[in-house]
C-alpha cells in the first residue's frame, strides 16, 4: 500500500512537472499554428471547403503552391542526436510552414499511432495506449471511436494539426515487426475500426491519415521489396481494408508506403493511387509519401502522390522546373494544393487553429485502462482457473518480463515516451559502439503488475522473480500456490520478428515453471502471435499486447474478475511456422560480396541493404484464417476466439433478403456472471464465386447480465458480400446459394442458415 501510495506520488509529481513545463514553454511564445487574421472571400465559412480551396488556390503564386507540397530539410531532424526542428516547428515527425499572407496554417505533423509521440523532449506529456492490435481485439467501434478521439484531443492540446497513425496494413505477414500498431488480419474489422478512429480523431479538428498504402506487410527490406499480388487480392483483401477505412472516415490524407506494388514504388504507383484510392474510393484528400519514401517528381505527381516527406528532394525545385517545362500540368499541380487546402478548411484548421494546453491526463488514463481491458484476450482458461481469488490465495509468484515495474510498449515512430522514461534503460553501449538504430531500442511503461497484483491479493505473500534463472524461478513457483509467468516479444518498426517463437528463451522458462507448480498462469505481452510449445502444460493464458500506460491495471482487473474477458483475437495464432502461407520470412538478399546481413536485432546497430527482392504474394487474398480455412489447417487459436468467465448460448437465426441482408438471432448468457460477447456473421459465397470458404461480414458486442438473453440484429453491407471483377474493375455479387454462419469465433459457429441471392 505505502509502495503504491509512493509510486502514484512519485508518476503525480513527475506528471506535474510536465504539466508546468508544457505551460511555460507555452508562456514562452514557442510557435504554434496559428495563422495570422486574414480576410479573403475563402474565409468565409459558409462556402463548402471545395469551393474555399478553389478561391485559395487562385490566389497563390506558384512558389506558394509548391512550397506546400513538400517538408522543409532533406532529412528527419528526429532521427539525429542532438539535431534541432525546422524554426516554426513544435518538433513533431513532419512540418510544413503555411503561407502567412493568405492565412494559411503551418501543417505540424505528429506520429500519433498508439499515442502521441516525442513529446518528453520538449517538456510534453501523452497517453501511453495500448497498441492498435488491442484496441483491434475489443472489436469495439466506440471504443475505437474513444481511441481516435483521444489521440486527436492530445494532439490538438499539444499544437498539432494532423496525425500520422491510423497504421492498417493486414497480419497477412504475422512475424511483421509493425502489427501492433494495426489491427489484424481482416479487412473489414480493420477497416471499421480505423474508420472510426480516424473519424473520432478528425473531430477534434485534426487531419487524420491512413497508412501505409499499400502492401507494406513486412519491415524487412521494406524500402526495396516488390509486393507482387494480383489484382483482385489485393482488392479484396489489404486495399479493401483501406477502402473502408477512407469511405468510412473522411481521413484526410493517406501515406503512401516505402515498397514496390507489382513493379512500381507504391508512392509512383498510379494504380493504387489514381485509379483505386483516388477514383475508386473517392477520397478527396492528399497522399504524402513515407519517410523518404518519393522517388520521382514527374512520374510520382502523375501518379497521384501530392506531398513529399519529409524533405524536398524531388517535389520543391524539381517539381518547379517539371510544372514550367509542362511535365507536370498546372492542372495537377493545383489539384495537389487543392486537395491539401480542402482537408485543412474541412477539418476546421483555419477556423479553429490548435490551441496549445495542459493534457487531460486523467482522461488519458481511462481511455488506456479500458482499452487494455477491452482488448486483453483470455486464450486458455483450464478448470476455472481464473479468476483469481484474492481471499483464498497465500502466496503468488509473480515472474519474468520486468513485471515488478513494468510492461512492453512498440518500438520505432510510434512508440509514445512513456512518463518518466523508459522504465527498464539499457545499459549504456560500451565506447566506441556504433550508434544503435532506434528501431532497435526496447522501451518499457512503469506499470507495475506487480503492485497492481499485490494490491488486489493484500492478505497473500506475492513475490517477484526476474525469471533469468530458470532454477530459482521453478523454486518460487514450488513454494507458491500459484505462478503468473509474464513473457515477451518486443517487436519494432524497421525489424520483423525473426519467428514466432519468444525470444530469449522465454519458451524454457515457461516449462520451468510450469513443471514446478500445475497452477500456471502465462501472461503474453507480445506485438502479435507466438507460438505456444508449452500451452498443454499451463494451465491459463492471457495475452495482453503491449497494453500501455495503465496495462498493469487492467491485467489485474482481468486476472482477479473485476473485468470479465470479453476480447477475440484479431489475427490468427500459428501452431507452427511450417503452416504459415510462407514458413519462412522472405528476407533482403545480402549486399553483394556479403555472406550475410543478420535481421536486425534489439540493440544491435543499423546497417543499410539496397538490395532489391521481391515477395510473391501467392496466397492472394487467403489471409489470415482465410488460408487455414482454404487449406484446412488447424490453428493454435483461431481468429475471433476468445474466452470469458460465462458462456453463451446462440439460438434462432433467420437470414433476411430485403433492401439488404439482414441477419438477427439470439445470444444468452448461460453463466453465472456477467459479460459481453463478441457475436459474429461469416458468410459463405457461392462455389461459383472462387472464394476462400468464408469472409466475416459482421458482428456485434453483446452485454448481457447472468441469465440475459437479447436478440441482435445485422443489417449487411453488399458490398462486403461482394467480389472484384478484375476484367470489368468493379464489385459484384455473384448469384447463388450463401451461407451464413453466426457464433463465437471464427472456428465455433453453430448457426448456419443459406440464402439464395441474385436469379
Ligand atoms: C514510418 C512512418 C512514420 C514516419 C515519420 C517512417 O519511418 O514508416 O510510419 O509516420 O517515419 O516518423
């Protein structure tokens, strides 16, 4: 108690400190966004922001137009020790100075994927989140719309005009050192869940941006791989997820990705970006490439892409010279500039302009907590296992992961500066050392699930091991009546996980322990899958993601029953490797006249690779459990399973063809407590059709107290019944029997019903 007391002092004061500084800095007239008063016929906000963009547009010189299209210095000042913002900029990853004669805003980009980042630098604090594939695995739309509108509320206090997270590139490459800034394996969980985030976060007066279109599903080699998928794959599967997520949001910009699509870079790639995103979709915002991600000016602008990051390689003079020789018409420059200006008036930046204050900390804090606990997945539960009870237990080992203060957060731009600093520092490098890449730090929370364990277990001797010594972890979990192992796979931008497997040994640990007490409980705070060579010998398993500033709350409100599970897994858990669509990793060639180049490595420092290679994506669009499914594999723990402390029982489904398809049944909670499930609709399509076995289509989350029955009911978007006509270019609905199928998971539907659609 006096423990907690000190460390809630000691995060207050710490959090106080910030507070101040970010007022004096405040005080201190650093800038901001504001755009000086200016009167012009384009401020009047009664005109649509199409028609305020127009009126702009026609006032600019071309120097003007150009000098929005592109960021200020040839390089991320970030990414260099000791390297300072561009003047004007508040020090977030992108900035673009806007045009004070016209009024125009500076554009202050932050990377802001679980949280908003590099604060702590310039005497910023912001929420810690759980990372997106927890947010993913609530299956919740408020919740993501609360996520979203968070982040664009800690953005906006801090002076930030647009985001750069609303990462949903699908798990199809489950060892992808990103996936936990998505959010899984399926395009249209994906899609709506980043939808509404993008949607929540844009409210608050920020422009929200997708990423990274498309096909960027590995880190290895990302800057020089060649995705190679087919046409209609690709729509049915990661562009869809992007299709809905841009109809469904409005997101103002999208970030085209650092990898080739079938032969061109995805940032010159006309297909995707004229034809499907910008014509298809509909989206009326600008693409801005990756980091260094623009490789041309003329054919880049041709293509669709509107804005260089971070620097002025080929969109400033080059793009200047290319507008003057006609290259690059006047036309399409003005469309780049118009479609920048239209989102700014949209979202509200030269109306309402950012307005610097002091964090809701405490709302950040409730956010994270209940995220976390939405998003914490019950995978094994033997013999009631869990919950914990607190009055029975006397005596909890607690071991592994730095658990005694800490959990693991995502490393690369989105990691968000955790209070106070990293909690587990890495020893200082020994002299001389290469600088270590910063994909491959490890950072950690102070959030001790320890002290929170120790908090709900007051009357049991609850005692910590580090779990370096096998021997002496195996001894406390003797001596224990129950052992909680915590285990990791920090995982990162820049460097895919090298298998599936849990680094460090961790897999020898858990059997060490396991075999010393049959009352083990593993909790996983990884950034995806991993496999499970001790699953038969434990007897529960949470996996908690990389669950964010309040994680530790949540765990322990999980593990002790004062939240009951309710979360299923957005993506496929693998029993080995050797059933993935690629066992292995398609890894970057060496350099040439180099044996090797081993994948990166926490701590270990960067080395460039130009090597070009490719990564045929023959598994089309079977990702995910789409390809279990079509090769009739077992998963360890298929997509959308998830336990509870109840259960559910489902009954009287009746599928529906009106102006839609409408789908309603009814899900009872048959336990003893309450709970909320996670109910959903897969479908079938006709043989003809040439489909994976089945595609979710929908689902709703049920509360229902003990003994609660309610009845749902699904109104279906067509178009998720629908397939690419790559020939024609267009969606359709194949005539034919489909068969709709509700339950728990993906691998547990007991109601079928078929409907015939279409002649
Ligand atoms: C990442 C982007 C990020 C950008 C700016 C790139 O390396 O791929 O996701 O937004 O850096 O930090």
């Amino acid at each position: 108690m006096q423990l907690k007391r000190l460390t809630i002092c000691s995060v207050m004061a710490w959090i106080l400190t910030l507070a101040l500084l970010a007022v004096s800095a405040q005080g201190q007239g650093r800038p901001g966004n504001q755009a000086p008063a200016v009167q012009g016929p384009w401020m009047d906000k009664s005109l649509s922001p199409d028609r305020r963009a127009e009126l702009l547009v026609g006032q600019m010189t071309l120097e003007e137009k150009i000098s929005l299209l592109h960021g200020v210095g040839r390089k991320a000042f970030f990414q260099f020790p000791g390297s300072q913002p561009p003047p004007g900029s508040l020090g977030g990853a992108g900035f673009i100075p806007g045009i004070p004669r016209l009024g125009i805003p500076d554009l202050q980009m932050a990377d802001a994927a679980v949280g908003v980042t590099r604060g702590a630098r310039f005497s910023r604090y912001s929420t810690v989140l759980p990372s997106g594939t927890s947010e993913a695995s609530s299956w919740d739309l408020e919740l993501a719309h609360d996520y979203g509108a968070l982040i664009g509320r800690e953005l906006r206090d801090q002076g930030f005009s647009m985001s750069l997270g609303g990462g949903i590139n699908l798990a199809r490459e489950p060892r992808n050192g990103r996936i936990f800034e998505y959010k899984g394996e399926d395009p249209i969980l994906a899609g709506k869940l980043v939808g509404q985030e993008m949607k929540a976060l844009q409210e608050q007066g920020v422009i929200g941006d997708i990423k990274h279109y498309a096909m960027n599903d590995q880190e290895s080699g990302r800057n020089f791989v060649n995705a190679k998928i087919d046409r209609r794959a690709m729509r049915e599967s990661d562009l869809l997820a992007f299709e809905i997520a841009v109809k469904e949001s409005g997101a103002g910009a999208v970030m085209c990705s650092y990898n080739l699509v079938n032969g061109d870079y995805a940032c010159e790639n006309s297909y995707l970006l004229n034809d499907a995103l910008k014509k298809d979709f509909g989206f009326q915002g600008f693409v801005l490439s990756d980091w260094g991600g623009t490789h041309s000016t003329t054919k880049a602008a041709l293509a669709g892409l509107d804005m260089e990051m971070p620097g002025d390689t080929y969109f400033a003079e080059a793009l200047e010279k290319a507008v003057k020789s006609g290259e690059v018409p006047m036309s399409r420059l003005d469309d780049m500039v118009h479609r920048l200006l239209r989102t700014e008036f949209a979202v509200g930046l030269f109306d309402l302009p950012p307005d610097r204050k002091v964090v809701d900390i405490f709302a950040g804090f409730d956010v994270a907590q209940r995220v976390a606990e939405q998003g914490t997945v019950l995978l094994k539960n033997a013999q009631g296992q869990l919950p914990l009870s607190a009055s029975r237990l006397k005596s909890i080992a607690v071991i592994g992961s730095h658990a005694d203060i800490a959990v693991l957060s995502g490393g690369g731009s989105a990691q968000v500066d955790p209070p106070g600093g990293n909690a587990v520092p890495p020893p200082p490098p020994p002299p001389g050392a290469p600088r270590m890449a910063f994909f491959n730090r490890v950072v950690w929370d102070p959030s001790s699930p320890l002290k929170a364990i120790r908090a709900k277990a007051a009357n049991a001797k609850v005692e910590y091991n580090a779990g370096l010594d096998y021997g002496a972890a195996a001894d406390l979990a003797k001596a224990s009546d129950i052992a909680i192992v915590f285990v990791n796979q920090p995982t990162s931008e820049g460097r895919d996980a090298p298998s599936l497997s849990l680094p460090d040994n961790q897999d020898q640990l858990v059997d060490a322990v396991a075999a010393a007490n049959p009352h083990t409980i593993v909790v996983l705070e990884t950034g995806g899958p991993v496999t499970m060579p001790w699953i038969d010998n434990v007897s529960a398993v949470l996996e908690a993601w990389y669950p964010g500033i309040r994680g530790a709350d949540a765990i322990a409100n999980i593990l002790f029953g004062d939240v009951d599970p309710s979360a299923k897994l957005p993506l496929t858990f693998a029993r080995t490797e050797a059933d993935l669509p690629h066992p292995s990793l398609t890894k970057q060639p060496p350099p040439a006249g180099e044996a090797d180049m081993a994948t990166p490595t926490p701590g270990a420092p960067f080395r460039m690779n130009t090597t070009r290679f490719e990564v045929d994506y023959d598994e089309g669009l079977k990702v995910g459990y789409k390809w279990y499914d079509a090769e009739d594999k077992q998963p360890l723990f298929a997509f959308g399973y998830g336990l509870s402390y109840t259960s559910y029982a489902y009954s009287d489904l009746k599928v529906r063809q009106g102006q839609a398809v409408t789908v309603t049944f009814n899900v009872k909670n048959t336990g003893a407590r309450p709970g909320a499930e996670i109910a959903q609709v897969y479908v079938s399509l006709p043989a003809s059709a040439g489909e994976p076995p089945k595609r979710l289509v929908g689902w709703d989350k049920v509360h229902l107290a003990p003994g609660e029955a309610k009845t749902v009911n699904l109104t279906l978007d067509p178009h998720y019944l629908s397939v690419f006509n790559a020939d024609k270019g267009g969606w359709e609905l194949v005539a034919g029997d489909y068969k709709f199928w509700v339950g728990g998971s993906s691998r547990n539907l007991p109601l079928s019903q078929i409907l015939k659609i279409g002649d």
